[in-house]
C-alpha cells in the first residue's frame, strides 16, 4: 500500500476504460478532499443498466486515479480498439 493509498480489492482500470456505470446516487458515497471522491465510502459506481453497485472510483488528491471493479458484481469483456 502507498504512503496515503487506499487499497481496495478488485480489478483495477483505468477510469477511461470503464463503461456502462454512473455514479452512486447516494452522494455521501462520493465524499473527497479535493479532486474527486476518495473511494473510502463505500461503491461509489453502478451499472447503467440495473444500478446494481459495481465499483469504487478514486480519483482524490491522495489516491490513484483509478476504478476498482467488484469482482462479484462484473463479468470482464474485452474488446479490440
């Protein structure tokens, strides 16, 4: 773990590489400091399509710019660009 890093377990991306997910509509779920939410509160991301909870995004001033996926809640597909 990093000096001020959360881990979260689960699969790591790229928030670009994401879709198919909106925020939480809970907004306390997205609580930061600074530069987007910390990840500390919870899934903060659900799927577009049956708003079942699928992940965290951190994107804070003290944490990786990343989404970790909840591995029972996503099926992983990849495609070519």
């Amino acid at each position: 773990m990093r000096e001020f890093g959360i881990d979260v377990p689960g699969f790591t991306l790229h928030p670009d590489d994401v879709i198919g997910v909106n925020r939480h509509p809970d907004i306390m779920r997205s609580n930061g400091c600074c530069q987007g939410p910390s990840g500390t509160d919870g899934l903060n991301l659900v799927c577009m399509g049956c708003a079942v909870e699928v992940g965290t995004r951190q994107a804070d001033c003290y944490t990786d710019n990343q989404v970790i996926l909840e591995p029972r809640a996503v099926c992983l597909s990849f495609a070519d660009d």
